[in-house]
C-alpha cells in the first residue's frame, strides 16, 4: 500500500497534482488548503496518502500531515462521507477548528459543506465525537469567533473576510464583543 509520495510536482490543478516519484506520475487528489500550500509544477513535495479503492479505479489522496490523513480517514469511515467530501470538509476550516466543532456537537460549520446535511453532519458528530481530543478552550473559543463571524456578516462583511480578521486579532482577547471590536479595527484598516 502507498502511504507516503515524495517527488516533483509535474502539474498542479485546483483538484489534483501529479506528483513523479520514481520515474512514475501519480495523481493525487488534495484539498484546496493542501493545494494552497503546495510549491508550483517543478518543486519537490512529499504527501501522505490514502490509498481509495473503487471500482476499477485506485484514487489516490494527499496530505501535507500524518494528522491530517488519519483525520480524513476517520471522516470517510463515517456513513454518507466520501472521499471528495472528506476533502471538502478539510477545505472549509484548519483542522483545529473543524474538529472543535465536531467535539462541541455543532453542525453548521459541516453543513457549509455542499452534498452534507443536518442529519449526515449529526452523525459525524455522533460517531467521531468521541475519537476527537480537542481542549475546552478551544471550543469555547471557536463558539466565540462563529458568534463574531455571523455579527460581520450581517453588518455586510464576506465570510471569508471576517474569518480572515479573526486570524489576525489576538488569541489574548477573550469573548465576542472584544473580538468583535477588534475583528472591526483589522476590517476598517
């Protein structure tokens, strides 16, 4: 089995790269974070991969962590998540935030996904809830900045935006007013 590619990227899309290791071009899908942090066609790279039998057809999946592909291969263990769906999952959040999500039994940020539901998302949360190690801190936090995300976006702010402030404001100002004002400081810049 394939666990580890490590080689130079020959094309990189906004689904896949070719990654040539041994004199072989392996397709490997990634997710879009993956994507982003990946080097241009030319650079070496090393992925971790999961390896996805279907059909007649071995699909392979890359990641930039150990972590990050023992997560997605948890997230596909889960009825109605696939592999294209694990990877979106990984796409719409860092993998601290989603799970914290997940450990605090809040579906929204799942159901941003697009072919996961409230019920499909209630059963990750169900059968992963317990798999996942996440601080209490964190959860409260991430309870914090989804309050603040949905304030920006009704004051007219993208989401993509207010999540971008909340990256920048420090991790030392606690609560959603606070966070909220500062968010608003970074946006008005």
């Amino acid at each position: 089995m394939i666990a580890l590619l490590e080689g130079k990227i020959e094309l990189k899309t906004s689904k896949f790269v070719i990654l040539k290791a041994g004199g072989v071009g392996y397709k490997v899908f990634c997710g879009i974070n993956t994507l982003g942090k990946l080097p241009s066609a030319g650079a070496g790279a090393k992925l971790f991969i999961h390896l996805y039998p279907r059909e007649n057809i071995l699909d392979l999946y890359g990641f930039l962590s150990f972590e990050e592909m023992e997560f997605f291969e948890m997230l596909i263990s889960v009825s109605g998540i696939g592999p294209k769906a694990g990877l979106a999952v990984l796409s719409i959040a860092s993998l601290k935030e989603i799970r914290a999500s997940i450990a605090s039994g809040r579906v929204n940020l799942l159901t941003k996904v697009s072919g996961i539901g409230k019920k499909t998302a209630e059963r990750v949360i169900l059968e992963l809830g317990n798999k996942i190690l996440v601080s209490g801190r964190e959860v409260s936090k991430l309870v914090a900045d989804d309050e603040t995300v949905e304030a920006l976006v009704s004051l007219g702010y993208q989401q993509r935006q207010a999540r971008e402030a909340l990256k920048q404001v420090s991790s030392k100002v606690k609560g959603t007013a606070n966070r909220l004002k500062e968010a608003l400081k970074i946006l008005g810049r």
